[in-house]
C-alpha cells in the first residue's frame, strides 16, 4: 500500500485523545469512523466537533466549505465494524491497558480489510505487546500523537523488530499529511522519547513537591519561566491526566521493581480521591469553576 491509497481510517477510542485525532483526520480530508464503546464520550466528541469547525472558520483558519467537508467526512459509532470494517488505517486511541488493546487489536484484524495498517497511540504499550495476537505484525506500529492533538506538531513513529519499513515510512507520511512534524524511533524503548525525557522532569517535580521545597504553583513558574516550557510539569499532569502518570508509573514499577519508579505520594493520593485533573474538575489546581 502507498499513502494515497489511504482512503478511509478508522480511529478507535474518542476519548482525550481519539477525538481529536479523528477530527483532525477528517479535517485533513480523510473519511473518518470513529468508535467507542461509551455512547457517552462519542456525544462529546460530536458535540467537540460541532463547535471547533465553525470556530476555525470565525478565526478564518477553514472556509465555509472545508469545514462542510470535515463535518461529511466524520461519523461517530459504538459499532467497531461499522468503523474499521473498511479502514485503510486504523489508529487505536482506547484506554491504556495491555488486555484491552491486545482485545481490540485481535478484533481489529478479524473486522478490517488485509491491507490495512493498524498503528496504536498508546503512550507507553509498545506495538510488539500487541502484534502478535493479530496475523499481520508487520502492518503494525506505534504512532504517538501528543495532546491536544488537533495542535500538538509532534508524532512518535516508533518501529518494532515485527514493524516493517513500509509500514512505518507510510506512518511518517499519514503524519506529514495530518501536518504533523513526526520523528521516528528506530528501536522500541519504554516511554519514547519525549516521555522520557518529560518523566524525568515530573519525578524531579514531584520530589520537590513531596519534600516540601516548593508549592506547585511555584514549580510550574520556574519550569516556565526558566526553562522556557509552555506549562509547567503540574499544569501538564492536569491536562494529560493524573490517572495517566499513576498507570503510567505502577506499569513502569511493574515492570523494574524499582521502588524508585513507584508513583509518588500526591500521585497515589490524587489518584485514589478521583482528582484527575482537567477531567475531573480537581488536580493539582481547581478548575470547578471552568
Ligand atoms: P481517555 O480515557 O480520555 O479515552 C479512552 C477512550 O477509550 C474512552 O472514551 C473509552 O470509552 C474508550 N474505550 C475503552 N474501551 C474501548 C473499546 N473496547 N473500544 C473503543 N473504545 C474504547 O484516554 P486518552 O487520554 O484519550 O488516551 C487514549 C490513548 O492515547 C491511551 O493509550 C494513551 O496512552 C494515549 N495517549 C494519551 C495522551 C494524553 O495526553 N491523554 C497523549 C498521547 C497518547
């Protein structure tokens, strides 16, 4: 398969991430099914949708037309089938847990034509965790959007030892035409680059919250005023959501048995109370009043 023969994609999940990403496919040009097993969250997502494109056209970033066009090109489904069922790529956006992809990943290869490439989105399940349930491995990869996707330029490509070059190379190319800036990680390494490179800033915050050395308010500000960051790691947490950094860190304890990768005390306790963040309304900052 050449890139031009990708018609059709199928994003699944229309969460944080999955909605964005279909918008911005749609937006692209791309006919786009986007599925969800919550009726809930897809109400959302429409609703997302029906209030960006007449925004962009306000702010004159889309004509009339294109934003008609992106509108036609979009429709939100509980029906996987329905969704990926004439997908030439699939972007997997669903809730980060292994069994859950490997779930959808098996599905995905029984419902979707042979040709297709089915890239997951995950922050931190590498797609060799779930290619070998599907009978075609060298069709699948990671492709890593950042949130919020619809702004966000960067795009992991990473390559599995299963992933052919192809595979990835039309990876890199569905990103450029989605008008994202990818980079390609020729080996697969937990948290990619960027989270790497960001979890070592939010631990280093984190210990300085936990030890009493600064407020988080103040944190933020010198990460941003310093270092120049657009947000500070606390703020970002609140965005990305709390829920995320705890799975993310008990995966990674999981897999070292490092206490020292155990998520930290605010980590645990935000998690346990429901402060998530943005979604929840509380995290490290209120926002019941937003
Ligand atoms: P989210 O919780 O906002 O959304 C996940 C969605 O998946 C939910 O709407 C849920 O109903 C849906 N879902 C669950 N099971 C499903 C199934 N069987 N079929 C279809 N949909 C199903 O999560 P998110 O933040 O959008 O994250 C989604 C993926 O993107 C994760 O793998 C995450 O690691 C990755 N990611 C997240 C971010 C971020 O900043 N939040 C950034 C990059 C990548």
């Amino acid at each position: 398969m050449i890139i031009d023969d990708v018609k059709k994609i199928c994003v699944v999940g229309a969460g944080n991430m999955g909605h964005q990403i279909a918008l911005l496919a749609a937006i692209r040009g791309y006919r786009v099914g986007c599925a969800d097993v919550s009726e809930e969250q897809l109400k959302k997502a429409e609703e997302f949708a029906a209030g960006y494109l007449p925004g962009r056209v306000a702010k004159g970033k889309l004509t009339e037309e294109q934003a008609g066009q992106a509108r036609d090109n979009l429709y939100f489904t509980t029906d996987l089938t329905e969704a990926a069922g004439d997908a030439d790529y699939v972007i997997e956006a669903a809730t980060e847990k292994l069994d859950l992809k490997k779930m959808i990943f098996e599905d995905l290869d029984r419902i979707t034509p042979a040709h297709a490439l089915l890239a997951t989105n995950s922050s931190f399940i590498v797609s060799s965790l779930v290619a070998g349930v599907t009978g075609r491995p060298e069709k699948i990869c990671n492709m890593h959007f950042f949130n919020p996707a619809l702004v966000m330029k960067c795009v992991e490509v990473v390559k599995g030892p299963h992933t052919s070059e192809e595979t990835a190379e039309l990876a890199m190319e569905l990103s450029r035409r989605l008008g994202k800036e990818p980079v390609k990680l020729h080996k697969e390494i937990y948290g990619f680059l960027v989270n790497r490179i960001l979890s070592a800033i939010n631990n280093e915050a984190l210990f300085l919250l936990d030890t009493g050395v600064a407020s988080e308010k103040d944190i933020d500000s010198a990460v941003v005023n310093a270092l120049g960051h657009p947000l500070g790691p606390f703020r970002l947490q609140d965005l990305t959501g709390i829920d995320l950094t705890y799975h993310v860190m008990m995966e990674r304890y999981r897999e070292t048995e490092d206490p020292a990768d155990k998520p930290s005390p605010t980590v645990v306790e935000k998690y346990v109370k429901g402060e998530w963040g943005r979604k929840t309304g509380r995290g490290f900052y209120d926002y019941s009043e937003e």
